[in-house]
C-alpha cells in the first residue's frame, strides 16, 4: 500500500473499475451458482470487489490504515441491522415451537382462497407495515406467515414474497413512524407530513397498480384443492400443536410496541421471551420432539427452546409439505445473511471513503440540464448507490445532499426531491441480493432475492412511477406559465 500522505481524487475511469469488476464476476457467478450465490461465493466476489478498490485507493495515496478506518466505519452502520437479523432468527424459531406461526398458517388458510390471497397478502403487509412503520418488522412477522399459507397453496413463493414485499414497502413509505421516511424530508429540507403529502401521487397510483395486477394474477392461478388439501395441511397442523387465538397475543403485543416507538431490537426480544413463554405453557409435546433430549423433565425443556432459538429445528408430521413449513434456522440461519452485509459494506466503505462514489455522483451532476432529467438523474443515482453502497440510507442520504441545490436552482419544491428519494432509494433497496434489505427480506421470508424481485411490482413500478410524474407535472407548469 502506498505511504504517500498526498492523495488524489479518482478519475471517472478509475472510480468505475471497480463497479464494472464486481458486476462482471457477480453475473458469472450468479450464472454458474443460481440461488446459491448467496451461500458464499457472492459475499467473496463483494470481498475481491473491495480489494480491487482498496487497491485503487492505495495508488491514489490512501494508507492501508485509511481504508480499514472507511471499511470498519461502513460495517458498523450496519450493526444495528445485524443485531435486529439475528433477534430475528431466535423471534422465528420462539414462534415456531409456540405454534403462533402454524395458528397463522392454519387461520389463514380457513380465511383465505388462492384467487385473493396475493391480493389480501399485499394489503395485510401494508396495512400491519404502516402501523409500525417497519418493512422489516412486517416481513419477519406476518410475512412469514404468508410465505407458509401462500406455500399450502401451492402458489410459487417468489410471487407471494413479491406481494408481501410490495405492501410492506408501500405501508412503510407512507407511516410517519418509518425512519426512511423521516430521513428522505430531513435530507430534502422538508417537513415530514408535506412530504408524505406528495408521496400520495406518485405511491398511490403505483400500489394500485400493483394490486390489480395481483388480483388479475389470482383469477388466473392454476391452483386448485386437487393440487393442495387444504383440509390434510389443517390436521397436519392441529394434531402437532395447540391451535387457538391466545397465541396472536404476542404478536399483537409486538405490534403495539413497535406503533409505540419501541426500538425494533428490544421489541423483538419481547416477542421471543413471549414466543418461549408461550410454547412452554402451550407446546410442551413440540419443545420435547425439537429437543431430542430423553432426560430430566426440565432439561429437555431447555434444550429444546435452546435449540429453537440457534440453530435448526423442525416438528415432524404425516404431510410432507407441512414438514417443510414447520422448520426454522434460528440464529444460525442469518450468519450468511450477516456474512454477506459485512462483505458488502466493505466494498461500499472503500468506494465511499476513496471519493470514487463521490466522482461517479459528479459525473452525474454535470449533464443534467433539465428538470425532468434531473429527477430521473435522482432516481437512477439513488438505484446506483443501493447496488454500490449496498444500502438504503446511504441511497437516500448521498443524493439527498447531492441533489438539494440543483433543486433550488431548477426552483423545485424540495418535496420534490424528498418523494424521488423514498421512490427510488427506499423502495428499489430489496431488488439487490447484496444489499441489506435484499440480504435481510430473502433470509428472513426464506427466498432467493432473484425469486421475488420480478413480483415486488410496487418497488419496481415506483421509481417509474415518480419520474413520469415528476415530468407531467414539469410539462403542465410550462404550460401554465406560457399562457
């Protein structure tokens, strides 16, 4: 590494190399592996990827020392989402073994029929994600829920995450609770309920969209009761675990806790400590089986919530398909997930800290001319951040501040710029597998990013959405002010 204390700012050429280095080896590598990219061959192309750019910044006259400062600096931004994944994985296997998940998937499949369930999914994520202002909370929750009862159904569980995901992240763009749409109005220079004001016309539309689509998906499903018995997935279920409407005690106390602004991680862990609480009083036959454990009575209690809480367990029936609804990964199911955030942020931490994000955002800046370019130019750099920076505060945050003058300059509300934020920055974050959202969604739902990015119509109509907006309302202003 170089031990030049002078540096210099990267030339365009150079702050790309890296970019164009990882999108060449992540598309082989997502081309020979699939699915598995993510076991571990993704988060080394992320850790080459930073390598590749550490070098670069050491020509430019960074020390070894910079650079680890910039790598550890991103990775601790991400410290509280890894924190919350592994809170997760226990809150999952708690929620298991208490049978609250299976009372979900068994109610749900009595309420719910294959034509609506897309539908009914899409609008229950939103409606639970805009009282707690969480797409994760809701993800890790009911969507769970949804992913198993969408699964008995026989419907394709990328499509089922994609409505999950779509409403979770229409309720979370709207909820004066979320902390992305506090952030986007902060870094705008707006007030939060303007803000949310004008998100109305570029997100209703767009989750309109989104529903009918579902709806129209519905009618057309091939799903029939020949192809899953409904009835054989309920007894499955009840002749494990204890099934009645006590059990949705705990998530409703989640729910609360979170619409009352409690931390998600402390929240969580309520939700756990009630999860174990409840499978003790209610599952003691499921703890037994999930512990493997034929000694004292009370030692075989505690391996079996133990185990529930780390590592993999399943509860075993007659049905095959139930066998595979009734299992978690605990704790132990998020390390890869956690793996590749770290590998990500590394590789984030060094474009940022080199000024090789900062160039390519300048580069930018330079052709826009007009104002609908300039709110296109938005979205597509908030969308390029959330695959280089692998996150979604960083995609609000950078342009946020990149974009604030032009916006005065081109005399737009900077509500304007507030909505391109959240459109564009917050929404398309899941659609990255190396991005924390992308990461956290598919280990927390169980699906490959790849599986339901192509269904997640909300997050990928919206920054469309808000750019052919933007333009209109640029057009029916020059035509105002003409006449």
């Amino acid at each position: 590494m170089s031990t030049s204390s002078e540096k210099r700012e990267p030339s365009l050429i150079e702050a790309f190399i890296p970019i164009i280095f990882l999108i060449v080896f992540l598309s082989v590598n997502v081309s020979i592996f699939g699915d598995d990219a993510l076991s571990g061959s993704n988060q080394i192309v992320l850790i080459l990827s930073a390598m590749v750019a550490a070098i670069l910044a050491s020509r430019l006259g960074y020390k070894w020392k910079d650079i680890e400062k910039s790598m550890v600096k991103s990775i601790t931004s991400a410290m509280g989402s890894i924190l919350i994944l592994l809170m997760i994985g226990s809150l999952a296997g708690s929620w298991l073994i208490s049978g609250i998940v299976p009372a979900m998937i068994y109610y749900g499949l009595q309420i719910l029929n294959p034509t609506i369930f897309l539908f009914a999914a899409c609008i229950v994520c939103a409606i639970v994600s805009m009282a707690t202002g969480s797409s994760w909370t809701t993800a890790a929750t009911v969507g769970i829920a949804l992913i198993g009862i969408g699964q008995a159904m026989g419907i394709h569980e990328g499509i089922v995450a994609g409505a999950i995901l779509s409403g979770a992240y229409f309720g979370d763009k709207m909820s004066p609770l979320s902390d992305t749409t506090n952030l986007a109005p902060a870094m705008a220079g707006t007030d939060l309920f303007t803000h949310i004001r004008y998100m109305v016309y570029t997100t209703f539309p767009s989750i309109a969209i989104t529903l009918v689509i579902f709806l129209v998906m519905g009618f057309f499903n091939t799903t029939t009761e020949a192809n899953v018995n409904t009835g054989e997935v309920l007894e499955a279920i009840s002749s494990k675990f204890y099934i009645s409407g006590w059990l949705f005690i705990v998530p409703v106390v989640v729910i609360i806790l979170i619409v009352k602004k409690v931390p998600a991680f402390p929240a969580l862990m309520v939700g756990t400590l009630l999860g174990i609480l409840f499978a003790l009083i209610f599952q003691r036959e499921v703890i037994s089986e999930v512990s493997g454990y034929s000694g004292e009575y009370w030692k075989t209690m505690f391996v079996g919530v133990m185990k529930a809480l780390y590592g993999h367990v399943g509860v075993t029936t007659s049905n095959e398909m139930v066998n595979e609804l009734l299992s978690s990964g605990g704790m132990f199911k998020m390390l890869n997930t956690i793996w590749l955030i770290m590998s990500a942020m590394m590789f984030g931490g060094v474009m940022e800290g080199a000024g090789m994000l900062r160039v390519i955002a300048q580069a930018i800046m330079k052709r826009i001319e007009s104002s609908g370019a300039l709110i296109a130019s938005t979205a597509g750099t908030c969308m390029f951040f959330n695959a280089t920076a692998s996150d979604q505060y960083l995609a609000i945050v950078v342009p946020g501040r990149m974009y604030a003058d032009l916006y005065k300059e081109k005399d737009l509300a900077p509500e304007n710029l507030s909505r391109t934020l959240e459109d564009s920055g917050t929404v398309t974050s899941v659609l990255v597998p190396w991005n924390t959202c992308g990461a956290y969604h598919s280990s927390v739902l169980g699906v490959g990013v790849l599986a339901f990015a192509p269904y997640c119509f909300f997050n990928i109509i919206s920054p469309f959405m808000t750019i052919l907006f933007g333009y209109l309302k640029i057009k029916i202003r020059r035509l105002s002010d003409k006449k």
